[in-house]
C-alpha cells in the first residue's frame, strides 16, 4: 500500500489553531513506499533529527564573561545570557531545539506506524521500527530532562512533556505528567532494545547504542540493577575507547592552542560526519552556539597534565581575533558538540553502581580505563581508592563532569543527585551581572544560586507553544 510522508520545512506539531489546521503544505512532498526509503531517510545529514536539546547554555560550566560578550553580542543571544544564570523568563518566543526534538518524534511515529505496510525485508522492518523507538526515547529524555522536575514519587503528578503519539496534528495539546512521561519514555526504550544490529559506525543506532541508551536512562531513575545490566551489555558489543595521548594530533594555532579534535575526530577517522570519535556509541550533537566560554570554576576541576584541558580548551582564538588577555578560553572540543552515549560514559556508569553496591575496587578499576586514556602515560598516576561511598560518587561525579563538559549529563547528574541526597547538595552559584529583558548591566554585579530541587530545574518550555495551542499546554511555575 503506497504511503506519502510529508516532509514539513517547520513543523509546529503541538499547535490546535485553526488557521495552521487549514494549511496542508503540499511542496517537499516525498513518496515513500519502500522499507529502504525508510532507510535513507535515517541516513540524511541535513535534518534536526540528530540534534540534540540545548544544555550548555544551563549547566553551570558555561559563563559570558564581560569582555568576550561585548565583543561577540551580535553572535550570542540574549536569550543565551538568560538561561545561563536560570531566569524564568526568557525573551524569546521560539526554541529551535524544542522543534526539531518534535520533528524527529514526528518522524519516529510515522516510522512506527507505516512500516509495517510497506515493501521490504521483515528484519529491515523490525530494527527500523527498533530505530524509530530509541530515537523517540532519546529526545522524550531530553526533552523531559530539561523541562521537567526530576521523576520522585513527590514530583509524579508534576508536568512532564507533551506525549505524540501520533502523526496527526492538533490532537494532543495537553502536558502528560511526568510519572506517565517517563512511563512513556521507558515503554519506548524497551521497544527500542528489540534491535537486531551489530554497531558499524556511530551515525545509526545498533544494539550496542540502545543498551547505553538504556545504562543513561535507568542510572538517571536510579534502578542501579538495570543500569549495571545494560552498561555491560553495551560494553560487550562495544568497548574502543578513545586514547588523547596517542588517537587526537596536536596543532599550534592562532597564538594558542588548537587540536585535531576540532575536526571532530582527530588523526584517525577522516570520515568524521559518519564515524566520529570511536566511542561514540550512537552521534547526536548540540549546534547552539560555538562560544562555549569556560568558567574559571570548571577549569580548575583539571589537573594541569589532564590532556583534556590541553586539547580542548583553547585561549588561540578569542586572543587572537579580539585581544582578549583573560577569561578568554573556549571549549573546543568538536565544531558540534557530541552528547550521544559514549563508551567513557559506560565505563563511568559502571564505576558508580560498583561504588553503590560498596566495591570501591572495582569502582576505581572502570574510573581508571577512562582517565588512563585522558594523561600521558609518563604523566599518569592512579588515583587512591575512596574510603567511603560517598567520597566514590563525588569522585566520578567530577570525572563525568570534566569529561562530558557543555552536555546535558552535568545538568542531569546534579538533578538526580540532589533528589537522591547521598552527597552534599550541589549548588549552582554564578558571580554574574544583572540580566534583564533587553540586555546585560553590567553596572550591577549580582549573584545567581540554584539550589537544590529548585522548581528551576524545570526549564520553561517555548512562549509558541502556549500561544498556539491557546493556553492548554501550560508553562512551568516558579
């Protein structure tokens, strides 16, 4: 039976107006009859189907100072500054991220709802099916990640995320709960896991890439038992690790410091658009803004020797092009910043469930594959073994923030660890100015906190979509 797809240029999937109803856009119209264009359509490289929500702007390790601000204004929004220090009103109306996020789970229903009907191999079917589920449950996470509470019990009648389903529009304007949100997201993700795929590169997923997929999801709910499960499973399929020493090329530049790495790989992989860095289980990346401007805070979590702070900080180019002498360093790790799963991330998972059940030998074992891989070996010394649980937690806590510096995994991290209340509260403090409606004072110095459990964990969901849906999706309240 010939299905069409319609291949929207913007896609405002959670509107009921009456005046966008009556629009069926008709250009960009595709025919789509057989399993291998389903296919192809995973493949494409020019869709927001591989971005990811937009974090760096919110986690803390990002701050814009005075003098790069200044210079860079036109090429920040002001709507950047804001989420930096958390306000809850933010002068934008729109959210890029937010669309495309819905785009692909549009797309990911289409998938999940057609396939079946269409021509082609019943195991092609199955994993495109598989596919189109963990794409779903990868930015419902997201998704629910930023604009919702952390999913407590106390939390569970909260507002989650907007639950699609289908591929018809208008029909849900409503905000699920976050405990039928995340009910919703693991139903996907279990789905997903049916795959049947060796991993071949990191562009498609693969059972490698929906068992890490699920290690993230189930370390964030903290049923460690199945976090533990799929983090060995995923390193089973998967486990080439990325060396800095030997695997990323070192390049003077611009009066500072640039690395191979900023053509996203490094010496080994040309082919970066399909493969990336080898540890990457499954690419997505945030193309926000590539002004990641590093915090004094965050760089000092570095030991000098770490690699890491050598080869993806870099002071080259903000002194070079704008004379700036301090609070010049940007992160530069790659040009689009990756935050699909990633193997250090799985050994890292690893690490604290081991910690969780109080082996702090084995623990130290999997935190150590990682740093070993980050130092020169002439450089490198073990760190001691923790003497208490706690003391395991934090520890990698901060090696998964230095490691995955910019990403949604710092934000995530702080949130499920403040509800849990094992370590010290994590506090979110910024020494910034006063930032307004319009612009930044810098004038009036002033100091942001974000403490735990704030209702500011919930980051306010996009000005459109209340306006086109008349007020039956509701924001966040603070």
């Amino acid at each position: 039976m010939k299905k069409l797809l319609y291949i929207l240029l913007t896609v405002f999937i959670l509107t009921s107006c009456e005046t966008y109803l009556d629009v069926k856009p008709d250009k960009n119209r595709q025919e789509i009859e057989l399993v291998s264009d389903i296919d192809l359509m995973f493949d494409r490289t020019f869709t927001g189907y591989l971005t990811d929500i937009d974090f760096p702007n919110i986690t803390g390790d990002l701050i814009f100072y005075e003098n790069a601000y200044t210079r860079l204004s036109a090429q920040i929004p002001l709507t950047s500054v804001q989420e930096s220090v958390w306000k809850d009103e933010l002068s934008t109306v729109t959210d890029n991220s937010w669309s495309q996020a819905y785009e692909a789970i549009w797309f990911a229903n289409y998938v999940i709802g057609s396939i079946d009907d269409l021509e082609g191999n019943a195991s092609d079917k199955k994993n495109l099916k598989a596919e189109a589920y963990l794409l779903k449950a990868f930015k419902q996470f997201n998704l629910a990640l930023k604009h919702s509470l952390y999913p407590s019990v106390e939390n569970k009648d909260e507002l989650g995320i907007i639950i699609k389903n289908e591929t018809a529009f208008g029909q849900t304007t409503v905000r699920a709960t976050i405990e039928e949100t995340f009910a919703q997201i693991e139903s996907d993700l279990i789905e997903g896991l049916k795959i049947d795929k060796s991993r071949t590169d990191s562009w498609r997923e693969s059972d490698a890439s929906a068992a890490a997929l699920a290690a993230r999801y189930y370390l964030y709910v903290h049923d460690f038992v199945n976090a533990k499960k799929y983090a060995e499973m995923a390193l089973s399929l998967h486990s080439t690790m990325v060396n800095l020493e030997t695997d990323v090329f070192f390049i003077p530049g611009f009066g500072g410091k640039l690395t191979g790495s900023n053509a996203f790989v490094g010496a080994r992989a040309p082919e970066f658009y399909t493969t990336t860095w080898d540890s990457q289980y499954k690419i997505y990346y945030e193309i926000t803004s590539p002004f990641k401007m590093a915090s004094n805070e965050l760089l000092a979590i570095y030991q000098p020797e770490d690699l890491r702070l050598q080869y993806f900080y870099s002071d080259g180019l903000l002194s070079t092009f704008f004379g700036l002498t301090e609070n010049n360093v940007l992160y530069n790790r790659t040009l689009n910043m990756m935050t699909g799963t990633d193997v250090a991330e799985i050994y890292l998972i690893l690490a604290e469930c081991a910690a969780r059940n109080n082996d702090l030998t084995t623990c130290m074992q999997n935190v150590e594959i990682v740093r070993e891989n980050r130092f020169d070996g002439a450089d490198y010394t073990a760190l001691p073994i923790p003497g208490t649980v706690k003391e395991a937690i934090e520890l990698i806590v901060d090696e998964r923030r230095r490691e995955f510096a910019f990403t949604s995994l710092r934000w995530y991290d702080v949130k499920r660890l403040n509800a849990e209340g094992l370590i010290d509260p994590i506090i979110l403090s910024k020494n910034y100015y006063e930032v307004g409606e319009t612009a930044v004072d810098f004038d009036t110095p002033k100091v942001y906190t974000l403490e735990p459990n704030s209702r500011k964990y919930a980051r306010p969901i996009p000005k459109e979509v209340i306006i086109l849906t008349e007020g039956s999706v509701k924001q966040n309240t603070y």
